[in-house]
C-alpha cells in the first residue's frame, strides 16, 4: 500500500510519516511540489498524452496550499486521466474556509482532515479512503472480467451465423449490428439439395444477455430441426414445441421470438414460407413488381401450439428477396408505413447486393450509443443457373 504526502512544510512531512510508520504504513514517499506530485503520477508532462504510464500509489495526502499550483488545481488536473480518478485525495489544510473545503471536495477530493494533525482522525480517515479504493478496484477487476467475457461470448456467437453463400442459382449475404456486445437476432441458411435452400432469420424479444441467451439455445436445435422438418410449418412447430420445454420457473416475461422461415425452391420456382410475427419479407421480381411475405401466425414461444400455416409464392426469372429485423425500420423516423416505404425503395434500386449502399442508408446513420435495438438485413439474389451443389454431386 503505497502512500503519497504532498506538502511544501518538510516538518508537516516529518509529521504525517511518523503516524503512518507507527501505524505500519511503511511504503510512503513524499514530494514537495504539486508539480512534483503530478511526476510520481506519471503525468508531469501533460502535453504528452492523456493516456500516460500507470502509476503505482493508492492514496494521496495532499496539501491544499502550496505556492505555484495549489492542491485544489492539482487535484482537478488529476481528475482528467481516467486511469487515475479512483486514487482517493485526502486535502490537508489549516484553511477554516468551507468554501475552499467544498471546493476542493467538488474537484475530487474524497476527504479532509486540518493541521494540526490529529492521529487518531488522520488514519481514521485514510483506512476509510483505502476501503473506499479497495472496493472501487474490485468492481473495476469484476467488470473487466465482464467485458472480457461479453466479448467472447459475441464472438462466439457471431461464429454461428452462416456464412455467405455463393450458388450459381441463389447468392445469400447479410448485414449485422448488435446494439450491444450481445444480441438477440439470429439468421441460418442450409442447402437442401436439388436446388433447395431453407433459410430463417429470427427476432428475439429484447436484446443483450438473456436474448443471446435464447438465440445460442435455438441455434444449438436448429440446424437437427430444419434437415429433420424442413417444411416451413413444421419447422415452427418443431422451434415452438423445443422453445416451450424450457424451464424457466415463475418468470413475470414471457419470452418469444418473431421468425421467417422459407424453404426456396430454385427449380420450380417456388417458396414456401411461415412467417411467425415477423416483419413482412420482400420478394423484388424481374418485372418491378414487389411481393410480401406478409401472411403471418403468432410468434414462436407465445403459445403451448402454435397454428402455423405455411403459403407459397411463384416467380419468374431473377430477382431479390430482402428479409429483416424490425430494427432496421426503427433506423428510420417516422410511422410504421412511412419506415417500410423508405426500406423498400433503398432495396429496390439495386438488381444485386451492395454492401457500401446497405451500409450508408441503415447502418452508419446512428453513433452506437443510439441504438436501441439490433439490426439485420439479409440479401437473397434469385439467379439463373445450375446449382453448385447439384454440380459437386
């Protein structure tokens, strides 16, 4: 435990050294200066950097007058490093004024104690200081270790989200912005072979912790369900009934997600879709009409069973389908219809994917503290051609 005393008086030196040495405190040094102060803390030279060496000292008894820089300024000089704020400073004076005390207080002092010295106050205040520090480390070590590991949780996750595909017949790509190190949104895509594809994107309720939570356990069960199911209704049903076997005790939420889950028929030309709550699909066809994916049942986990009715939709020759998350419309102002007109024209300029021109309208429109709610855009490019899975076969 290392302690700093600052005073221009050597005999006030003297003084304090002698009661903390009789109170076992023995790692203490001193300096004569605030100037000399700011040294021993590793920002003598300002000018350098805000973001200078750490440094080593746990507790400051610092002398608020001084000629040249008093304590009250070399305290509010300490206060701008972040690395530095949590080291407590305890003012010592001879100034009766509460003026000062308040303001020397206010910059970041923690406490006082007045010449003469007391011993008894004097350690009563510092073992007070030093709980204080030791608490305030503590929670900083915990909440690093959190960070630390939300990290690579987020990590984690976003390993399991499928890769782009680039098929001959069907090019998928997506976009994703957590609003926090860990989100509530998920998106898959499987090959079902002769030129079949099944694709889902799913909206957790909420987002952070517990809704990553969620969307690890539905990513852990649905790859087995969809090669098992693969039809869209039974699919739902089948992420409906696993939802519903967790066992989450009296909770006052109910959790649930929206999905839309499709299986593509590129051969046919045929989709067979479930949409579970879910924000309308868009089906961009060759000919500049534009088709929803809006015929939806309740979303998953809502119910024990839920009544899933799948629905198909034909097209012709190329073209794209955007699906989303509910916080890629919020990126927009305005009312409900208002954000899904907006989303439809930007997704209707292009024929194919731009991730630059997908970025620009709802992505780098809000700094991240801003953000309310996750964002997801997937791209699915309707091509002519033979399937590269039918051709490695």
């Amino acid at each position: 435990m290392r302690i700093l005393i600052v005073d221009d008086n050597p005999t006030n030196v003297i003084i304090i050294r002698e009661i903390l040495k009789k109170e076992n405190y023995r790692d203490v040094i001193s300096a004569s200066s605030a100037a000399e102060m700011l040294e021993h803390l590793g920002i003598g030279d300002r000018t350098i950097s805000l973001r200078p060496r750490p440094s080593d000292i746990d507790l400051v008894l610092l002398d608020m007058m001084m000629p040249e820089m008093d304590g009250i300024e070399a305290c509010s000089i300490v206060q701008e490093y972040e690395h530095l704020k949590d080291i407590p400073i305890i003012m010592v004076t001879a100034v009766g004024d509460s003026k000062k005390l308040a303001e020397a207080l206010d910059v970041g002092a923690v406490d006082y104690v007045t010449k003469p010295i007391n011993k008894v106050e004097l350690m009563a205040r510092i073992r007070s200081a030093l709980r204080l520090k030791q608490e305030k480390d503590w929670h900083k070590d915990r909440d690093q270790r959190i960070q630390d590991e939300l990290k690579l949780a987020a990590m984690v996750q976003q390993a399991v989200l499928s890769p782009a595909i680039q098929d001959p017949v069907l090019q998928v790509n997506a976009l994703y912005q957590p609003s926090f190190e860990l989100a509530g949104d998920l998106y898959s895509w499987y090959p079902l072979g002769e030129g079949r594809y099944a694709i889902i994107l799913l909206d957790m309720m909420g987002h952070g912790i517990s809704s990553s939570l969620f969307c690890m356990f539905i990513a852990s069960v649905l790859k087995d369900t969809v090669t098992t199911y693969v039809e869209p209704e039974k699919v739902i049903q089948e992420l409906n009934r696993r939802f519903n076997q967790l066992d989450l005790g009296k909770q006052l939420v109910q959790y649930y997600f929206t999905a839309i889950y499709m299986v593509i028929d590129t051969r046919s030309r045929r989709i067979d879709y479930v949409n579970a709550g879910h924000p309308p699909g868009l089906l961009f066809n060759q000919d500049g009409s534009i088709t929803k994916f809006d015929r939806a049942c309740s979303p998953v986990g809502l119910f024990d069973k839920i009544d899933a009715e799948m629905h198909t939709i034909h097209y012709e020759g190329t073209g794209h389908i955007a699906l989303y998350t509910d916080g890629l419309l919020e990126a927009v102002e305005g009312e409900y219809e208002e954000q899904l007109e907006y989303l439809t024209e930007c997704l209707r300029k292009y024929e194919d994917w731009n991730e630059e021109a997908m970025l620009d309208a709802f992505f780098r429109n809000e700094a991240p503290q801003d953000r309310d709610d996750d964002k997801c855009l997937i791209w699915i490019s309707l091509k002519e051609g033979e399937s590269l899975h039918e051709n490695q076969k």
